[in-house]
C-alpha cells in the first residue's frame, strides 16, 4: 500500500492554525499497518498536536529505527526532514544531527524492541546526555515484525498469544530514563488521546530530554487475555496521577499546591503546563518520589500514566558543551577549524 497516495484533494472549509495550515496538511502516507494498531494512533496524536502548537513542517526532524513503529514517521509528517536508521540507533543519528543543527526541533520514535533491547545503550547515552528532543517509544511489549516473541519490557508472567509465559523480569523504560536523568518523563496509553496529545505538546516544547513511553497493544500478537499491554487491561489497570494542559504563550505562575488543586509549571519558552494532582503527595518536580511512586504501583499492578517527572529548569547537550547559537551546519571553515596555533595549544596542555 506504500503506492497508494493520500487525496491531495480535501474540504475547502477545513479548519487552519495561524500558520494557514490545516491538520492534513501535518500528515503523512497511508499507513501499513494492522487495522486497529496503536501505534495509528499515536501518529494521530502527534499531527494533532504538532497542527494545535503551529509549527512548520520544514522545522521538525523525525527519525527512527527498525520495527513496527520505525515504520510510523512516514504516517505523520509527510513534509517534515525524516531518518530512517539502522535497528537500534537512532539516538546517535539524532544526536549528531542535534549538534550538526541545533535549530530543528527533534522528534525520535522508537520502539521497546528498537530502545529496550538492540538500541538500550543507545537509549541510556541519548538520555543522559540530555539531547534536546522528544523521544516517543511504541510499546507493545512483543516482536511484531518477527511473529510475536517477547520483548524486553514484557511483564514477568505475562503470556504470549499462544499460551507462552514470560519468565525474564520487564525493563521498564519509564524508571530507566527518570534514574539517567530525563528532565521531562510520561507514560501514556495510545487509547487515551485526550491524555497523550498534551504530553506531546508539553514534551515538544520542553528544553532538554523529553521522554514519553506510550503503551500501544499490537492488535494481532499482544491483544489477549494475559497480556498486560493489551487494551482491555491497560484501560482496567490505568492510574492517572494528573489531569494536563498546555497553555501557550502565557505569563510564568508559580503556585504551592495541594492534592485537588492545580499547579502551572513554567517552560523555557514561557509556555506552561498546567498539572491537576489527582494522587495524595505527588510532586511531578521531584525525581526521587517519581521513581518510588512507580515502583508502589508497580507493586499495585497498576499502570501509571501521566507526566511523572519535569524539571522547569532543564539543561541540554549545548548548554553542557557550551557550543555556539548559531548552528555548526551554519558556520564557515575558517569559523570551524581553528588552525595550526590553537591545535598547538591543545597538544602543549597535554603533555
């Protein structure tokens, strides 16, 4: 179906954003996958919520690995830069093409085959290093291109479609990316569109490395009763810890709060993210108490989603290195290489 283009013709009255573009204008090809895919929705959630923050196409890079959901960015964002890697390293690419340009806004989707298993340290670096991007993982919790084998975030019990159980212990990648340091952490379910539109928006907005795990059942191997990434149980074991918002363009506010009020967390770029706390004694600002309150739960059996963790202070990989604003691609060689005297420089402190 790869060959089957989209109408280019639609409704003349479609509703546009500032920009003049209208919400087809942020898609992409028809899509192959399985009728019913999750990951079909979250490419849902992301031109909606690219169309609702008015970004130009051209101004957002796109890349991704092997797997079923390396496939979705030619589904969303068809005028968009795009980058296909090899399996497992699309965090580097993304790296190098961050520090090559600093001045594109970087969108990584992967999945828990791509990150958890052939790309995990991949994943670790990108995260630590504190790449300015929004890093989204598909997670269904099985192989869906290679005929439905466990993958790594697989509940320890869980069983495959045709009665397997799972005995290897899951890599929540969740706790992983709050321990390396992400600066903005969410778990979201691709049934929930009202909950994930906004954490994209928020995560696309954010200064640093924004993370959102996304649990998307793959309605032909992970979609019965025993596995906990299906819908059903993924919709019975939900556990919201905030009710979100994005606000663009509005004045910092800076509130104490309490369980039932609301707080609005201010971004670098002046937008805000508004916070309903919904659980007794959770703070989405406090790393520590993130990565109890998922392990609590955890013991629950619930799934949490939401915006567990944000830092309002965030860093990324240019402020650590302490590049230049202008992006390298920009510069000149004679601005690049700094000559025979600064190399001598270099070599004499280190001998």
């Amino acid at each position: 179906m790869t060959y089957i283009l989209k109408p280019q013709l639609h409704h003349p009255k479609l509703p546009t954003n500032s920009l003049g573009y209208t919400r087809r204008d942020y898609e992409g090809s028809v899509s192959t996958l399985c009728a019913g895919c999750g990951h079909d929705s979250i490419s849902a959630a992301i031109i909606q919520a690219v169309f609702e923050l008015e970004i130009p196409p051209h101004r957002i890079a796109k890349l991704s690995g092997i797997g079923c959901s390396s496939k979705t960015p030619d589904y969303f964002l068809g005028a968009s830069h795009g980058f296909n890697t090899v399996h497992g390293r699309m965090p580097s690419v993304l790296t190098g093409a961050n520090l090559a340009n600093r001045e594109l806004i970087y969108l990584g989707v992967s999945g828990d085959g791509d990150s958890a298993s052939i790309g995990f340290g991949q994943f670790a670096h990108a995260i630590r290093r504190g790449v300015n991007m929004t890093y989204i993982v598909e997670n269904n919790g099985v192989y869906g291109l290679t005929k439905g084998q466990f993958s790594a975030t697989s509940d320890k019990g869980s069983k495959s479609k045709r009665g397997v159980v799972n005995h290897d212990s899951a890599i929540d990648l969740v706790s992983t990316a709050l321990q390396l340091g992400a600066t903005f952490v969410a778990r979201s379910f691709s049934g929930d569109k009202a909950q994930l539109v906004p954490l994209i928006k928020a995560a696309l907005a954010h200064k640093g490395a924004a993370f959102i795990d996304t649990l998307s059942p793959c309605v032909q191997f992970n979609n019965h009763a025993g596995s906990t990434k299906s819908f059903d149980y993924v919709r019975e074991h939900n556990e919201a810890v905030n009710r979100l918002d994005v606000i663009v363009g509005r004045d910092p506010i800076h509130v104490d709060y309490a369980p039932g009020e609301t707080i609005e967390v201010t971004q670098h770029d002046a937008s805000v993210l508004r916070l309903h706390k919904l659980a007794d004694s959770y703070d989405p600002t406090d790393r520590v108490s993130a990565i109890a309150y998922l392990q609590a739960a955890q013991a629950r059996g619930e799934i949490v989603t939401g915006l567990l963790y944000l830092d309002p202070e965030a860093e990324d990989l240019h402020d650590g290195l302490g590049t230049v604003e202008a992006p390298l691609n920009a510069l000149s060689d004679a601005e690049l290489v700094p000559g025979p005297a600064a190399l001598e420089r270099i070599n004499a402190a280190l001998r």
